[in-house]
C-alpha cells in the first residue's frame, strides 16, 4: 500500500509546481502587457512644471467613446491591454493626446465619467507630501509605470480630482495646440483664491486676477511665463456642484463641432458663446457624459509676455 | 528510497514552490513588484457635475496676453494667494507653432 502511496504524492507535488509555474507565466504575461506607453516618442528633454501634460478618460463604453471621439477629432487610436482591463492611447497626427480607460459601471451605480487631468511635477512623492499638508487627499498612490513614469492621483481641499506625473520621457513642448489637441483647462471651483493657494503651493504658479463681467472670480495660473489655467467660481446658481477640472480641445469652428457633437451622440452643456480670448467656446458631454470644452483660437492677435 | 529522504525531497519541492511563487510576486521590475494589473487612475468621480448656471459674463477661457489685471484683490482683502506683481504682463498660452 504505502508503494503506491509514493507516485501518487510526487504526482500531487509535481502538479502543485506545474501550478506555481502557471501563475507564473500568467503573472509575467499581465506584468508585460501592462506597459503604459511613453508621453512623448522620441523623448524630449522639456520639463514645464504645472502644464497639464495628459488626460486620461474613464468610460463604461471604450467603443463608444472612440467613435466618437474619433469622429469628432480624427483621432486614431491603439489598444492596450492592462492586465484584464482595457486602455486605448489616442492619436491625432502621430502624436499622444490621451487615454481612454474601459471601467464598466453597474446600472445602479450613479457615476461620472470624466476626463482625469495631469499635471507635470518634478517629484510626485513630494508633489503628494506638499498636497496633503495643503488638504489634499490621495485617492491613487504615487505608483511608476517605467515609460510613462511616476503618477500619483489626488483631490484637493475643495474636492476636484486631478493628478500629477513626472514623465519619463520628458514633457510635451509648448507649442500652440493644434485643432483636435488640448489647448486649455479651467478648474472650477467654490473658492477658487483657495484653490490656487492650494496649487501654487504645489505647482509654484504665478496667480493673475482677471475678473469677470458677471463679478466672478477668475484667475489666470502661469509657469514659464504661459498661461496654463484658469481657476473659476462655480457659477451662483450652482452653489452645491462638484467643482472639477475642466479641459478644451482647440476646434476651427465651434458651431460646427457643438453640431457634430450632437450628431455623433453627444450633448451640450453649455451653447457656444464668446469668451475673454475672443473666440467661441462650448462644453459637451460624449456619449457616456464625460464633459469637455471645446475652444476656438485663432492663431493672430496674441502676445507672449517675455520676463 | 528512505522515509527521511523522501521528506526532505517532498520538502525541498515545497520549498522551491515558494520561492518560485515569491519571484512572481517580486518579479524584476520596480519597487520590488510586478506592474498592477489595474491602471491607478481608473475611478469615476463623484457625480454631480452641472453647466446650466453660466451667465453671459461668466468666462472660462485663457487670456491673450499682455493684458493689465488688477493690482487689488477683489472685495479689498488680501488674497489667499500670492498675486502676480502689478507690472507683470497677463500671460498667453503657448502661440509658437511646431516646426518654428
């Protein structure tokens, strides 16, 4: 009896490491396809402190969201596959210009797809340090990803979500955007002179005042001498929505794209209307209610302040 | 084959079992782990997000440039943050083109 007992053991043994070996390769196979690609191919050697230098959106519909985005931009787009999860990086001209993440939501779940904005620091460990003695709660630990580099995801004292990453491959030049590119953010906030103490702290911002005609508050936040954003009072017949961040895409025509919008299964948030800059801008929503700006900038009539 | 010498071999496998396990986990990578296998950033946010309150003079958009701005903050009381010197120019976005 106990003869027989012995194969059986090494058979038991045998199958246990031919188990480990197993989750092994598994674990070695999601580790590799798990690689977020490089901000910028070649790499660059740029680093603009307080640019928002990526977006990412988080969708419960990724085939939705790249027709439509596609559709409305000409990005193109390629998989990635993040262990069991889906990422797509969005192209237009052969250069980055976001992600889109696949999360499903359950149809009890009230929530908001939204574009995450990221801002470029030099240190994103010191980066969280300073947001947390400032009132920031970390909502993603700082974590490196070896190409793009190291992010971490925060919401600051008044409840915006953005995040912050230290590229490794450098940060995007500052060029003017091109049409079907991200030219402009706006955080909109309760208190925004609160909000950009919070973020000159972080990011080392020059604060401009600019004042609305309709009396609200609107600040400039600046490094390099460029303009990076804008912080906003969330509008007095508003008082309890969330403030967030706010990004625009640089279009030739506003109608025309607030009209395609529609018909690519978007909605419109806000009509097209003429803003500080001369242009038009609108905000919409894609299919899954992710909002956005769209921001006409015509390439005349501007100055760059030289220090 | 002995008792003892096929509980040592029996413990030798489940030794090399655990370490293999633990070079899966350690992996070669950074930080002493493997890539997550979920993408840090891939929360929605709270929801609640509305764009009907803008009135005609709410304004969102970037500046210019070379536009004054206040030396005074609004309402008169000291701001909660630095303000950029008077006699600093309001700032453009980036205007240069690629390829110049």
């Amino acid at each position: 009896m106990a003869k027989r007992a012995y194969p059986t053991r090494r058979l038991v043994c045998a199958g246990l490491l031919v188990a480990a070996l197993g989750v092994c390769f598994t674990t070695a196979v999601v580790a590799a396809s798990a690689e977020l690609p490089p901000l910028l191919q070649p790499a660059g050697t740029e680093h603009h402190v307080g640019k928002v230098i990526w977006l990412d959106l988080v969708t419960p519909d990724l085939s939705a969201a790249k027709k439509f985005y596609g559709g409305l931009f000409g990005w193109t787009f390629h998989d990635i596959r993040l262990g069991a999860a889906e990422y797509s990086v969005a192209y237009l001209d052969g250069r980055a210009v976001g992600g889109l993440f696949h999360k499903a939501v359950a149809a009890s779940e009230h929530r908001q797809p939204a574009w995450l904005t990221f801002i470029a620091v030099p240190d994103v460990d010191a980066a969280k340090q300073t947001a947390v003695a400032q009132g920031a709660k970390i909502l993603a630990e700082p974590h490196t990803y070896p190409a793009r580099g190291r992010q971490a995801v925060f919401s600051d004292p008044q409840g915006a979500v953005f995040a912050v990453l230290a590229s490794a491959s450098g940060d995007p030049p500052d060029y003017l955007a091109q049409p079907g590119e991200w030219i402009w953010s706006s955080l909109i906030a309760k208190d925004p002179g609160a909000d950009a103490a919070f973020y000159q702290a972080l990011f080392g911002y020059e604060v401009f005042e600019s004042a609305n005609t309709d009396g609200s508050e609107h600040l400039i936040l600046a490094t390099d001498d460029f303009a990076r954003a804008s912080a906003n009072e969330l509008p007095d017949s508003a008082p309890h929505h969330r403030p967030h961040w706010l990004n625009f895409v640089r279009v030739l025509d506003t109608d025309a794209m607030t009209y395609r919008v529609g018909q690519l299964g978007g909605r419109v948030l806000v009509e097209p209307r003429v803003d500080r800059h001369g242009g038009k801008i609108a905000v919409v929503a894609d299919p899954s209610g992710a909002p956005f700006g769209l921001l006409e900038w015509s390439d005349t009539q501007t100055k760059e302040v030289t220090p | 084959m002995s008792p003892v010498l096929r509980r040592s071999l029996a413990g030798l496998m489940a030794v090399a079992i655990v370490l293999v396990l633990e070079a899966c986990v350690a992996g070669p990578g950074y930080e002493g782990g493997v890539v997550e296998a979920s993408y840090g950033a891939d929360f929605y946010e709270p929801y609640g997000y509305d764009y009907g309150g803008w009135g005609p003079g709410y304004r969102v958009g970037p500046p210019r440039g070379g536009e004054g701005h206040p030396d005074h903050h609004p309402g008169g009381h000291a701001p909660p943050y630095r303000a950029a010197a008077p006699s600093r120019g309001m700032p453009s976005i980036p205007t240069r083109s690629r390829g110049h």
